[in-house]
C-alpha cells in the first residue's frame, strides 16, 4: 500500500483550517441548539462552561462572564434550555463547542425564535423607522394610560405624575396586561384613547414578568394598533433589561413604567427653574443693549454737532454762496456772449437792409397791394403806386410807361 507524503499537515494547520470553515458557514455562525444540562461548572472569573446534550450527542457549551449578565434564571445540570450562538472550534484541545450569547429555559426558546422573526418583519416593513415616530409633547394636557388598574406599574406611574406636575389630567383604560385575552384589550384600550379629541399622550404599559407575561405586547396585531395611533404613544414594558416589540414600534421606549411617566412628563421644578433662568437671560441682554445704547448717546451728544448744530449748515450756506456767485458770473458771460452776437447779426443786417439804400437818394415803389415793384411791366398807365423816401411816402398815378433808360441799359 502507497501513501502520499508529499503534504503532510501539522495539527495547528488543521485546526486552523477547521476554524476558517467553521467561521464562513452561515448556519454555524447563527445557531440555536436545545437540549439538556449536564457537567455544569462556573468558574471564579465568571465564565459558565456546560455540556448539552440529547440521548444520541452531545455538545460543549461556554457563556463568557459578559455574556450572561441578561440571564434571568439558574443554569443547573438536568435542566432542559435553549442556547443561541455560533460553533468553532477550541484549537488547544483540537475540540469543537458552543460559544452562547443567549439561554432561555426550554419553551422559552420557541417564543424568542417568534419574537426575533416578528421584529425583523416589522424592521423590513418600516414599522421601527425613527423618522415617522411622532413627537412627544413637552407637557401634555392628558394623559391615557392603557394598563392593569391593580398592577405596580399604574401606582408608579402616579406617583412620578404626583412628583412631577401634579395638574396634568390622567385617563386609565383598564386593560389585562398578560394571557390570551390581554392583546384585544390592550388593542381596543388603544383605538378608545384615538377616538377621544382630549388624549395628547398614550401609555402602554405593564411591570416586569417573564417573556411569556409580556407576551401580548410581543403580538402582531398589538403593534400594528400601535403604529396606527395618531395620538403619540410611550410603551413602558417590564424591566430595563426587557424588550417587547411594542418598544420598537412606539414613538419613544421607556426601561419601566416610572421612566415612562418620567418622559411624558417634565419636572415643573425643572421648567420653572429654566424659565427663572431665561428670564433672567432676557433681562440681563436687555440691560446690556440699555447700557450700550445709553453709552453711545452719550458718546453722540458729546460731539461739536450736538453742542453747536448751526454748524451743520455752515457748510451749506457756502456753498450756496459759491452756487450763487457761478450762476451769476455764468449768466453774465452767457448774456455778453448773446450781445456780441446780437451786434455782429445787426451788423450784418443793417448793412443788407433797404432803408441803407434809400438814405442815399434810392426810394421803394410798391403797387396797391404793397407788392415791390421790380420791373416796368408790373404796372400800367392808370395803376396807384406807393413810393417810400427816406422822409416819407409819395402817392401817385401812373401816365405813362417808358421803357428805355433801365438801369440794364
């Protein structure tokens, strides 16, 4: 028989293969294994190291110190749980285990398996989106508490309203908080306060108990009632280390229900106290814009303006002056300027004009119609004709027309 030797593997080599294996498989990575308890050990350092096993396998189980903070029960051998977490593999003993997150008794397990699927639905859906939850009024008027009338959860709740402002109105829908008739009732607690006009707020909620007791506040329809409310609504569920789906669909999650009255309602104290404080922030702004405005009249009222204003037109009347004297010496120029030209064209006229011609011995004949007479043929024998001398006019009849001795001859 043959054997290849040509790779031979060191058992860190194999060990590590195995862990990358393990690391990529899906189904490994995000497991739930269920079976019972058995070689229990918790260590000094806080770790919890177990086996579970069934009639046919077993499997070793580790839940690290941090890791079981949230448990709510004794693990135990013989016990029958659940265990959530991922499979690898143990190098130095060359051992494959559980490393848990999670454990749940038996029974539990089927009902956190709903509840992860249920919440992951609504996730897909939008239901849990942070920009579609609604605002919480800073003091509301009234408040709607949908709740258990007898329950810790409603004494509590008062008593944090008592504390904290005492004159807000409170609206108790009594309601079962667990079993199966908790969720219609808890539903129909809801759609009553939503038909009422006075309801500014809405509280859900109930004391702390097992996951099956918050149950009815893990249910579909429950948080689909929720989400349909147009009032904004406070879920208050149990302790601080509960989570029901009805916290992820309400407008704001409150740990308990006193931290649930607590956000409803501001502290009066608190409010007075910053409105003592705005108030006194407004005032003393104030104060400080009267001072500064106050400074800079007095820095205004010290100048040479304030003491002497006829100064302010000083300036202006010289100018005028200035204005003035230009105009005149403008207009004088302008009006020399039109006289020379007035006597130029007078000149020129004068020495055009016919009057120049009659002082010297010339005269204008002019017919009836005061028409000049250029020319002989412009009259006739019996015609008045009209003769302007430098000392006055002559009248005349015309006897006779003689043609020769023109001026062109």
């Amino acid at each position: 028989m043959e054997y290849n030797i040509d790779k031979i593997y060191s058992v860190s080599q194999v060990s590590n293969y195995l862990e990358a294996l393990f690391s990529t498989d899906q189904v490994l990575q995000d497991i739930w294994v269920k079976g019972e308890v058995s070689n229990f050990y918790k260590a000094k350092s806080g770790h919890l190291y177990f086996t579970i096993k069934d009639d046919k396998s077993q499997l070793k189980t580790v839940m690290f110190k941090y890791k079981s903070y949230n448990l709510d029960f004794e693990v135990e051998d013989g016990i029958e749980i659940a265990v959530h977490g991922y499979i690898n593999v143990y190098k130095n003993r060359g051992e494959y285990q559980l490393y848990a997150d999670q454990i749940l008794p038996e029974g539990k397990g089927s009902l956190y398996q709903a509840f992860e699927k249920l919440k992951e639905k609504l996730k897909e859906e939008g239901l849990f989106e942070e920009s579609i939850k609604k605002k919480i009024p800073l003091i509301p008027k009234k408040i709607g508490i949908v709740t258990s009338p007898t329950g810790a959860a409603i004494r509590d709740i008062l008593s944090v309203v008592n504390r904290r402002f005492t004159n807000v109105s409170i609206l108790i829908v009594p309601s079962l908080v667990q079993g199966e008739k908790a969720a219609d009732e808890l539903i129909e607690g809801i759609k009553y306060l939503n038909s009422r006009e006075d309801i500014d707020l809405i509280i859900v909620s109930r004391g702390g108990g097992s996951i099956e007791d918050l149950w009815p506040f893990n249910e579909e329809k429950v948080a689909r009632a929720v989400y349909r409310s147009k009032i904004p609504v406070i879920s208050g569920v149990g302790h601080e280390t509960d989570f029901s789906i009805t916290d992820f669909v309400a407008d704001l999650r409150a740990p308990t229900p006193s931290a649930a009255a607590e956000l409803a309602i501001a502290n009066r104290e608190e409010i007075e106290n910053q409105l003592t404080n705005l108030s006194k922030r407004l005032f003393q702004n104030q104060k400080a814009k009267l001072k500064s405005a106050k400074d800079r009249l007095s820095s205004l009222t010290k100048r040479r303006v304030f003491k002497k204003p006829e100064e302010l037109f000083t300036e202006k009347m010289q100018k005028i002056d200035q204005l003035a004297r230009e105009l005149n010496w403008n207009m004088e120029k302008m009006i020399n300027s039109k006289k020379e030209k007035f006597k130029l064209l007078s000149g020129k006229l004068d020495t055009l004009s016919p009057l120049k011609t009659v002082k010297r011995g010339y005269s204008i004949t002019y017919d009836q119609q005061e028409k000049l007479i250029r020319k002989i043929k412009e009259v006739k024998p019996g015609d008045q004709i009209k003769t302007t001398l430098i000392d006055g006019k002559i009248i005349s009849s015309v006897k006779n027309i003689d043609q020769s001795g023109g001026i062109n001859e």
